[in-house]
C-alpha cells in the first residue's frame, strides 16, 4: 500500500498523509501507475458529470481540463512541452537535451500544449452524449499503463539525473501483464468493442512514438514518459469519439 501511495503522490495533487517516505516503496510505486490513472480517471468523470448538470457540454468538457491539468500538476503536460521544443528544435541530440532541461517553454511546447488541448477538450466535449461519460475513465488508465511499456522496453538516458531514473528497476513484466488484463477487461465493461479498439490503438501509437523518440535521443526520459502519458490519453479519446460515429 505505501508503494501505491507513493505512486499517488507522486502523480497527483492528492494529499497523502499516510506516506512513509522508503526508496523501496518508491522504486515498486511503478508497478502502481495504472491504478493511479483509475483514481485520476474518476475525479475526472466526477467533475464531467458535475459540470454537464449546470452547463454546456464545452463549458463541462473545459471544466474536465482543468481539473485534468489541475490533479497531475501539469507533470505529463511539462514534459510533452519540453520534448516538443527539444525535438521541434531540429538540433542534433546534445542540443535538444539541453533545450528540454532548460526551464523555459519555447513556442514549439507552447503550440504542442495548445494543439493537445484543443484535442481534448473537444474529445471530451462529445463524451456528454448519453452513456459515454464513464469512458473518461479509460484514458489516464490506458495512458499510465501504456507508459510502463517505455519504461520497460527502452533505456533511460544514462546522462540525465531526473526523478524517473531507476524506476524500471522496481517494475514487473508480471505487472505490465496483469495492468493489460485489467484495463482491457475494464474497457470490455464499460464500451465493449470501441474501447478495446481505443486502448489497442492507442497501445500501438504509444509504442510507435516511445521507439521513435528513443532512437533519435539514444533512449527516454522522465519529459518522454510524460509525452507518451499526454498523447496517449488524447489518442484513447481521439478513436473513443470517433469510432462512435462509424
């Protein structure tokens, strides 16, 4: 349960009096992403359903944002802007790893955070359809076990300090096996085949962009997990809304 709490607060701004401070429980608080996305994912439907009771499903699905941007901290957004910069500099490897440490956001973080945004919103703006909000919940679960995957599969940049530096050390295949049962299972329940085809497509553009992004960095980091982590939960949304008019 500490490992859990420690995955909570480090993803969200939820209080966590209970935690006991432990590098243990921090290194197998990966193993605990996905059910950090559940917990995220159902204050986000919370605050949907709030919001479409008192006004339009724009205004609702802005409300949503805010509230999405507001529980993480902006952590996955700060690291999609810093990767967007970086790469939409252009600059050989060294160059755009400097760019993404660097503290400032440049226009290109700004433009990708405004694109990914518009995205969502709209996304969510059509969840207000009877039946469909509960699918919020999908999308931060799908991302957050997505991301275990790049956590896995690549290396971690052997120069970069960050806070995401050691974690694949504490994470299971076990884990990532019994993560995928369960958010597939869940998407079954919740949307049967349009769910599951979300979060397999979303699957595969998560491993798409974590394999690209690495071999033009020499591996991810913390800023890349965060990217995978946005734009995975805008893909899952994306297919969500789309393939219900098919």
């Amino acid at each position: 349960m500490n490992a859990f709490l420690h995955a909570v607060s480090f993803f969200t701004r939820i209080p966590v009096p209970w935690l006991r401070p432990s590098e243990e429980a921090w290194r197998k608080s990966v193993n605990w992403y996905p059910a950090v996305g559940l917990v995220i994912g159902l204050l986000l439907w919370g605050v949907h359903q709030a919001g479409l009771m008192l006004f339009s499903p724009w205004i609702a699905a802005i409300l949503t944002l805010i509230a999405w941007v507001y529980v993480t901290g902006g952590l996955h957004m700060d690291g999609w802007m810093d990767l967007a910069d970086g790469l939409g500099s252009s600059r050989p490897r060294e160059q755009i790893l400097a760019i993404m440490k660097d503290s400032r956001v440049g226009a290109m973080g700004v433009l990708a955070a405004i694109m990914l945004l518009l995205i969502k919103a709209g996304a969510v703006a059509e969840l207000a359809h009877p039946g469909w909000g509960s699918l919020l919940i999908v999308a931060p679960v799908a991302a957050r076990t997505h991301v275990l995957l790049a956590i896995k599969l690549w290396p971690y940049l052997s120069a970069d300090k960050g806070i995401g530096k050691g974690i694949s050390a504490g994470l299971s295949a076990s884990s990532i096996i019994v993560s995928y049962i369960i958010v597939f299972a869940a998407g079954w329940y919740l949307g049967g085949l349009q769910v599951i085809t979300a979060i397999f497509l979303s699957l595969l553009f998560a491993l798409w962009f974590s394999s690209s992004v690495a071999k033009k960095l020499g591996g991810l980091n913390g800023d890349c997990y965060g990217a995978v982590i946005e734009s995975s939960e805008a893909v899952v949304l994306l297919v969500l809304v789309g393939s219900w008019w098919l």
